[in-house]
C-alpha cells in the first residue's frame, strides 16, 4: 500500500472510534497547550522585565551599603563630589522608611517615605503630573516639603488637587508640592515610584532619625562608561569602609539578566511538568494501539495471507498511531495559541508572547511521541503468523 493509502486508512480510523481517538489525544493535547501556553507567559514576562529596566536606562548603577556604625556611614557632600568625574553624570543616595504612618483628615494609611535629592526623579525616568519635585534648596534648608506617587495622591485625595496641603508623616507635619505621574514599574531597589512619598534626604534623617545612606543610584553618560564607573564606585567605596565586604555594586544590565534567568528557569521547569503529560499520553496512544491490534488481529491475518508484508503492517499501524499523536498535537497547539492570547484579558499586567519556534518542536514531539510509543504496538502486530491470526475469534 502506498503512503496516502496508509494515511486514508489510519485517518478513516480516527473517524470511526471518535471518542476512543480524543481519549487517547487527551495527554498529547494537554501536553502540547501547556507548553505553548508556558512558554508564551515566560517570554512575556522576559520581555516586560526587559522594558521596564530599559524605561530605567541601561547605565544605571546600583551601590547598597551594608551595616551600621560610621564605618560604614557615606557623607552626603562628599558622596555628590563624584558628579564631578568625568565617568559619572548623576548621583541620587536614598534614605527609606517603611511603613509610615501618613496621616490626612481622618484617613491614615502605611507608605514608603523616601529621603533623596533632586537627581531622584529624573534618573529614574519620572515625570511630575502636577506641582514639582524635590530641589536643591528644599534640600540645604531641610525644608519639609512632600512630593506623593500618584496611587498616594488618589488614595488621599482623589481627582482633587493636593499641592499645598499638609499631610502628618509619623508626627511630622510636612507640605505637599507636587504629584508625580504613575510610572507602573517597581523597579530599583524595590522602591515604587507610585506607591512612595518622596521628601528631602537631610529632612527625612532628622525628622524620622534615620542613619546611614543605604542605597544610592548613579548614572554614567553612556553605557560605555558603565564599567569604568563600577571600578571608580568600587576603589572609591574600598577606600572609604577599607574593606570590599561593606557595599555591592550592580548595574542594570546585571539585575535584567539576573531576573529574566530566574525567570527563565521557573519557565523550563514548569516546561518539564508539562512535558511529562506528553509521556503519559505517549503510554496512552501505545496501550490503545495495543488494544486495536488485539480487535484487528483477524484482519491482520487475512492481509498477510494475501502478499502483505511485515513492513507494510508494521507501518500501517505505526501512521495510525502518528496520525493519532499528530492530530492531538494541532489541538493542543490550537488550544495553547487560544489560552496564550487570552491569558492578558484575565491578567492585564502579564502580557504574553507566542513563539512559533516553540509551536513547531512541540508539534514535532508530539509526533515523535506518536511514532516511538506505536512502535511496540506496531512491531508486535508485524509479527503475527497469518495462520494464528486467523484462528482468533
């Protein structure tokens, strides 16, 4: 018989057992979409890691100290001399305050309070919506002044126009001059530029008795010059705390890397689980082809008693169970493109994407799944003597 023929028969098979045919795709179906459907979400979510550092810049500079005590203390004035090297633009150090009481009218909530200068806003990419940011002189007069995130100001005070107002920072009255606009990302030491209030770095140390600079964010002209920055922050903060154990020093480039690798890896494991319903639908497609094999035995016989050889039972049998595998993995290649594209309708802030790449191997393997478990079905059915064959009932 020729290939189509065997294909007409195997898929006339398909048609006449439907129930049978879709429990045995079952496994391969459930395979295949949840890999697709994996794969879509981790690169999505690789991708939307990838956009917010960038929305950063990519020659950002992250310096945490570590500690306490003046040996480990870095003086404001001295720290903001370094602008004047040519390898490094801007420095923002950053002082922070979990979980502050923020009181208003008779509404208090719980927010991060921020303690910086006025390179702040602009090195992290943000944009005022209303009112000013932090400035120099706000700074060198400790004037205590507020600048709130934009969930702040809605949770506080709405559509209506805050600047001006005086809002109670544990015990501590403070204007409000400015909104910034939502930003989205929580990027950067974990600091939400929306859910934060943002005051003067030298008022926030005094009012709410903060010690030292913890983290400070610093910005080389170009991408170029980020490594020759690392090495200046790095010899500069060894002098400083005599010791390479008292800070860390990571740049962006680093921190995206490190998060879309974790990523990645939590994607590939997922992909594991979802490979073993491929194998347990492998098992399944063998046990029924063994099944058919045992219903079919006496038409096995009369083939062979007419001029069929091994190979052409062998193959026969070998297409139904590739046909089968095959057809089980375009539904669940189907099914996985569906539940990849709706998946964002359910969950707005994780976007998917679909990689054909990803749909074409796992429609391979499913038909290689096909093809390795109908073998001992097919190769046992090959096998049979015509004589013995036809005595089966």
């Amino acid at each position: 018989m020729k290939l189509y023929e065997l294909l007409l028969m195997a898929m006339r098979t398909v048609v006449n057992n439907p129930m049978r045919t879709m429990l045995t795709m079952l496994g391969v179906i459930i395979g295949v979409s949840s890999v697709v459907t994996l794969v879509a979400i981790g690169q999505g979510t690789s991708a939307q890691i990838e956009k917010q550092y960038e929305s950063l810049g990519t020659n950002l500079l992250v310096v945490n100290t570590l500690g306490n005590g003046r040996a480990t203390q870095l003086d404001y004035k001295e720290l903001m001399e370094l602008e004047l090297l040519p390898e490094i633009e801007t420095i923002a150090p950053t002082m922070v305050k979990s979980g502050s009481n923020i009181k208003y009218d008779r509404r208090q909530e719980k927010y991060t309070v921020v303690g910086t200068n006025a390179n702040y806003l602009p090195l992290m990419k943000g944009e005022m919506n209303a009112g000013r940011f932090i400035s120099d002189p706000d700074m060198e007069f400790r004037n205590p002044v507020a600048v709130l995130g934009s969930t702040v100001a809605t949770d506080y005070f709405g559509s209506l126009d805050p600047i001006g107002e005086d809002i109670n920072i544990d015990g501590v009255v403070f204007t409000i001059i400015g909104v910034i606009k939502e930003k989205g990302s929580n990027l950067g030491g974990g600091i939400s530029l929306d859910n934060s209030v943002f005051v003067p770095l030298e008022t926030a140390r005094r009012a709410f008795k903060l010690g030292n600079i913890r983290t400070t964010y610093l910005e080389a002209p170009t991408k170029d010059q980020l490594s020759q920055a690392q090495a200046t922050m790095k010899q500069y903060l060894t002098y400083k705390f005599k010791s390479e154990s008292g800070f860390t020093i990571s740049n962006q480039d680093e921190l995206m890397k490190a998060r879309v690798e974790a990523s990645s890896s939590l994607t590939n494991q997922l992909i594991s689980v979802a490979c073993i319903s491929l194998l347990v639908g492998g098992i399944g497609i063998m046990n029924i082809m063994l099944v058919t094999v045992s219903e079919r035995t006496r038409e096995i016989g009369i083939r062979k008693s007419i001029g069929a050889k091994r190979r052409n039972i062998l193959m026969q049998f070998l297409i139904e169970a590739t046909v089968i595998s095959g057809l089980g993995g375009i539904i669940g290649l189907l099914l996985g493109c569906g539940l990849a594209l709706a998946w964002p309708y359910f969950n707005p802030k994780q976007p998917t994407v679909l990689s054909l790449e990803v749909g074409v191997y796992s429609f391979l393997f499913s038909v290689g799944v096909g093809m390795i478990f109908g073998l001992y079905p097919a190769n046992k059915a090959s096998k049979l003597r015509p004589i013995d064959a036809l005595r089966t009932d």
